[in-house]
C-alpha cells in the first residue's frame, strides 16, 4: 500500500478531535510549532516539543510507529550537516538532527489529519507560489519515502552493508546519489504529468465547515497553549542559561 494512499486515508477516514478541528486553527498550531523549532537553541525543549508531538499523533488515532518512522527520514539528511558541526560542538548537531525530527513529526501530525486539498487551498489564499511549493514537497516526501525504503532493501539484501566500514560509506554514497538522479527523473516526469492534467497553480477546494472554528478546536487549541506556554519559558530562562 502506498504511502500517500495511507496519509490520504489517514486524513479522510479516521476520526479524531483534530480530525473534526477547524483547518484554521490546525494551521496556526503547526505555524507556532514551526516557529519554536527554528527559533529554540534547547536540546531539552526541542526533546519536550518531540514527546508532546507525539502524545497528539496518539490522541489523533494514528499509528504513532508509523508516523514515526516516516519523521526520521530527514534526520538522515540533517545528519551529514550535523556531522559537519561535531568540531565545533557536540550539542549543535543534536540541534539539527532534532529540529529536522521535529518538523517533520508536526507537518506529519497536521497533514494526516487534514486532506490536502484544504490546506493547500488555504496556503494558496496567503500566497499561490506557497501553495505550490507545499503541494510539490508534500508529493515528492511521501514519493521519497517509497523510493528510499525500496532501494535500501535492495542495498541490505545485496549485502551492501556488509564488508567493512568503507565499503559501507561507498555502498551508501551510491544509495544516495542513485536517489538524486532517480527524482530529477521523477520530476520532470510529474511537470509534463500536471501540465497535461490542466494543472495551472491553482488548487481548487470548496469552502466549507472546516474553516471555521468550531467546538473540536479545543484540542489543537491545547497543543497550542502547550507550545506557547514553552516558548515563554524559553524566553524567560533559556537565554540565561536555565535550560540546555
């Protein structure tokens, strides 16, 4: 089953507070969310914010595992940067393996209770070059995903990790430049795919109920006291060396 199938039923077929809540309101926790990540130099609130994270996927009825696992993708990434940064200090690179976490786990908890036609359509509303870009990454992730789990199978069953430190490095070096090359093939294969769909930048969604505010909102609106609650202990204390 594919991956994007399961974040499209997920969305549409499982029921939950967030489900029901306003996209509004989701969208502005998320931009909170979004907010405290980039912003926090704490190992220790980027640690709360990972574990309140996922206390909500949890009440949202989703397979907490599963969407954990599709978070850790882009640490894998982040972690050639952050090796970059283990000579100047060892906490900046769990800064930047945790920020990666932590963003993908909050666009994860939003986009598998949301259908993507609302909240495309929403950012379009703000700016259509957004929309875009988001339609575009939120496609090409969950592509990713698939392709990524499929040739690193293949990589351990060819034995590509066995062998020695250095054949590993080499083996993975490949994995790695043979996915760049299969997803500029993929894009451009998705460009003449839209274009000949009639796609035009806009991405259409009747407005209905769901943009507004409603008595299901208490539950993002939770998620998103919590994280303000943290941002001003951040300020308070984090600056002066109260928190890590």
């Amino acid at each position: 089953m594919g991956t994007i199938y399961l974040v499209d039923y997920y969305a549409n077929n499982l029921k939950s507070h967030m489900h029901e809540a306003s996209v509004t309101m989701k969208l502005l926790t998320t931009a909170i969310a979004i907010l405290l990540i980039i912003t926090t130099h704490s190992v220790t609130l980027l640690i709360i914010d990972f574990a309140l994270t996922l206390i909500f996927i949890g009440f949202s009825n989703l397979p907490v595992l599963r969407i954990l696992r599709w978070s850790l993708y882009p640490a894998f990434f982040a972690s050639f940067f952050a090796i970059s940064q283990l000579p100047y200090s060892l906490i900046t690179p769990l800064i930047t393996i945790f920020r990666a976490v932590d963003a993908a786990l909050v666009m994860l908890l939003l986009i598998n209770t949301t259908p993507y036609p609302q909240i495309f359509f929403m950012l379009s509303k703000i700016s259509r070059t957004l929309g875009n870009i988001a339609f575009l990454t939120y496609r090409f992730f969950f592509i990713f995903i698939e392709q990524a789990e499929k040739r690193f199978t293949t990589l351990k069953v060819r034995g590509g990790l066995a062998g020695g430190l250095t054949r590993t490095i080499k083996n993975i070096s490949h994995f790695i430049g043979s996915l760049f090359l299969v997803f500029v093939d993929i894009s451009e294969e998705t460009y003449y795919a839209m274009k000949t769909r009639g796609y035009s930048g806009i991405i259409s969604c009747r407005p209905g109920p769901w943009m507004k505010i409603n008595s299901h909102d208490w539950m993002p609106f939770t998620l998103l006291t919590f994280l303000t609650l943290i941002i001003i202990v951040y300020w308070l204390f984090g600056f002066s060396g109260g928190l890590i």
